[in-house]
C-alpha cells in the first residue's frame, strides 16, 4: 500500500500499490551477500540482506484523518539473515531472520527446519523434511498474537525424471488471532524434470 492524494475528493488516500507504478520515481532495492563456506567438508550458504522500498508507506496503527495536510509516512525497509548448512552427508539445517520497521503489519519472522536424505534406507533419493516459522505482528495491531507456521512434507523420487511430494502444513493463530481457527492444508505436488 502507499499513500496518494485524490485530486477529485481532496482528501488523502491508501491505495494499493500496483506493481509496476513509480518504479523509478519511489524503487524498491534490495542486496544480499552470500557466503558460502565448506564446514567440515559440509557445503553451506550464509546471507545477510537489506530491503528498501521507498514509496510513502503509512506506519501502522497511525489513522488517516483526510484533511489537507499530508499524513507523516515512512519508507518500508528491513534487514535479514538466513544460512542453509549440511551438518551430516544426509542431513541439512536452515534458519531465517527477519526484522522491518513499522510500516509492516508482521515485524519480525523467524524460522528454522531441517532434511534428511534418504531416510529409509532402500529408498536413497527420497528427502524428508520439516519446519517451523513464527510471524511476530506489530504490537500497534488489535490481533498481535504470534502466527505460528508448521510444514513437513516427504519428496518420493520416483524415477530419475519424476518426484512426487505429500505436503502438510499447520497454522496456529492465523492473521495474528487466537481466536481464528487453525488451518490444516496438505497438498500432494508432482515434479516433472527433463
């Protein structure tokens, strides 16, 4: 969303932000640096980024009152980290970080799961794995309860060209609310390569 003045009300407004408007004028940029160490004979990958979007953001909790006077705006930026490392022949970990400033409706993200190859042992190919993220919403919202995120999921290779993965995901506090009900999805994904 950004904030824009309607010529025809005189009154100041939150639209949504298409995605191709002002994409010189107010850009969003972002940059990573990567790292990419061997730990152990172990590959891995390491990243720490920033994001910039530079259209007048409204922070959150503050109201538009819809005189002549231009509400007080903010870019939107943040920064993260995240590293994906091979801790075994078989076994990998991931984590992520995330912080924004108070623009955004979710704050903070942290995450953190881990794969293992070839669990059953005649089926070497095969990768299981699981996760879990928490959504930390901005303290000025009514719902700032924590969104909790659950995936696990069991990549079947089937043939050299053809993988089949059963999915499941939880959520718990959906849109920051303990009192919506969870959500339980699964979804089976085929994967075709050549």
């Amino acid at each position: 969303s950004s904030l824009h003045w309607n010529s025809s009300t005189g009154q100041w407004e939150v639209k949504d932000k298409d995605i191709y408007s002002n994409i010189f004028d107010k850009p969003f940029l972002a940059v990573q640096l990567t790292y990419s160490p061997e730990i152990g004979g172990l590959p891995g990958n390491y990243r720490v980024y920033y994001w910039n979007d530079s259209a007048d953001h409204i922070k959150v909790g503050e109201a538009i009152d819809n005189s002549l006077e231009k509400p007080s705006t903010s870019d939107g930026y943040g920064v993260g980290i995240s590293f994906d490392q091979k801790v075994a022949e078989k076994v990998g970990i991931f984590g992520r970080a995330a912080w924004a400033n108070d623009v955004y409706e979710v704050e903070q993200f942290y995450s953190f799961g881990a794969s293992v190859e070839g669990l059953i042992p005649s089926r070497n190919e095969d990768v299981f794995a699981f996760g879990i993220a928490a959504l930390i919403p901005n303290d000025k919202l009514e719902n700032d309860n924590v969104e909790w995120h659950f995936e696990t999921y069991y990549r079947i290779q089937l043939s050299e060209n053809l993988a089949v993965t059963p999915d499941f995901q939880y959520v718990a506090n959906p849109h920051g609310e303990n009192g919506n009900d969870d959500i339980f999805t699964g979804m089976l994904k085929a994967e075709f390569s050549f």
